[in-house]
C-alpha cells in the first residue's frame, strides 16, 4: 500500500517524465528546422528545449528531496534515483546536442544532411517507449510487462540506430572533407550516440527495480 509521500513522489515523477519528453520532442522539432536551414527557428527551439530541460531538472530536485525524507523502501530508493538522474540525463544530452550542432555551426553538406536528420529523428524516438515503461510501473505501479516492452523496443531501436550511425560514419570519413569537418561532423554522430545511451541506462535501471520489486 502506498504512503502519501510515495503518491507525492510518484506523482513528481510522472511530471519529471513529461518535462523529459516535451524537451525531447523540442529537440527533434529543433533539429528539424535546422536541417531545413531556417536558423532562426531553430534557435527559438533549442531556447525552447533548454527551457525544458530546465524544468525536468527542477522536478529531479523536488524528487530527489522527497527520497532524503523517506519516501519508498530503503531498498527500491537507491533505484528510484538512478532512474529519475539517467531521465534527466537523457533531457540533458538532447539539450547539449542541440546547442552543440547550433553554435558550432556544424557545416553538414547537403548530401549528408539527410542521413543526419533520419539518424537523429531515429535517436529521439526513443523517448516513446521510455516514457511508456516509466509511466507504466510508476503511474500503474507495478505493470512489469511495460518495462520488458519498453526494453525490447529499445534494443529493436538501437540495432537500427548503430546501423545507420555505422553507414553515416563510413560516409563522413571516406569524404573528402578537411580534417577539421571530419572531426567536427564526427563529434555530432558522438552527440548522438550519448542521447541514446541516456534511454539505455535509464531501460537498465528500470529493469534492475522491476526485478528487485517482483512486479
């Protein structure tokens, strides 16, 4: 049975959830219009996507001080902050992502830019079944059939993902590109590749709490 601060707590994670996903829908929004050229709406999305980011650390904050007062067993509460840090770590990357793309004035050549925006929109979805199985064992508390499915279309996801980032790799280095475009696109690629191993961790600690909790 549940304990009023555990609702308090669940309650704050739900919202913690929501602010993670709007930052990474901005994010995806803001990548979009990048890769259309149109900078100025792009700049207005990345604002937008830090101003989420934001939040979701405030929630972090506001849980975090909840489990310093007891809320949820010792023996589940370790587990519950290292789910809600990788969520906020996940809304951290897609926000550091995106700056770094924009004021690095990453000069993708228009060949290349649609494997890019396909790779990183790819990237971004990944917030739909990390939100689902969060949601599921929070808000239903206990519905362990939505982590097992949010870890499988993780893993589907990420065979898709380390495809296409290996095709975009071979495509950046075998260009005749500068030394210097070479490495700056590559640490896009990187910027990527951390976003969604964010959503991994975060899937590992969901499984390891499902786990311990027997439901």
């Amino acid at each position: 049975m549940l304990l009023g601060q555990e609702k308090k707590a669940i309650k704050l994670i739900i919202d913690h959830i929501y602010q993670v996903e709007q930052c990474l829908i901005t994010a995806r929004q803001a990548i979009e219009v990048y890769f259309a050229d149109d900078g100025e709406a792009a700049l207005a999305l990345i604002k937008q996507t830090h101003e989420r980011e934001r939040k979701a650390g405030a929630v972090q904050h506001e849980i975090i001080a909840e489990l310093y007062r007891g809320a949820f067993l010792p023996i589940i509460r370790e587990d519950i902050y290292n789910i809600v840090k990788c969520m906020g770590n996940l809304a951290e990357r897609a926000d550091l992502f995106c700056n770094f793309l924009f004021y690095n004035k990453s000069d993708v050549p228009p060949d290349l830019k649609k494997f890019f925006k396909n790779l990183a929109q790819k990237t971004f979805n990944i917030i739909d079944p990390v939100r689902d199985g969060v949601l599921g064992y929070f808000d239903g508390y206990g519905q362990m059939n939505t982590v097992q499915n949010m870890a499988g279309s993780i893993e589907k996801l990420g065979a898709e993902i380390a495809g296409m980032q290996c095709e975009l790799t071979s495509l950046v280095l075998s260009a005749d590109f500068d030394p210097g475009r070479k490495i700056l696109l590559k640490e896009c690629l990187e910027g990527i590749g951390e976003i969604f191993e964010a959503a991994e961790k975060t899937v590992d600690k969901m499984e390891c709490i499902t786990l311990k909790t027997g439901f």
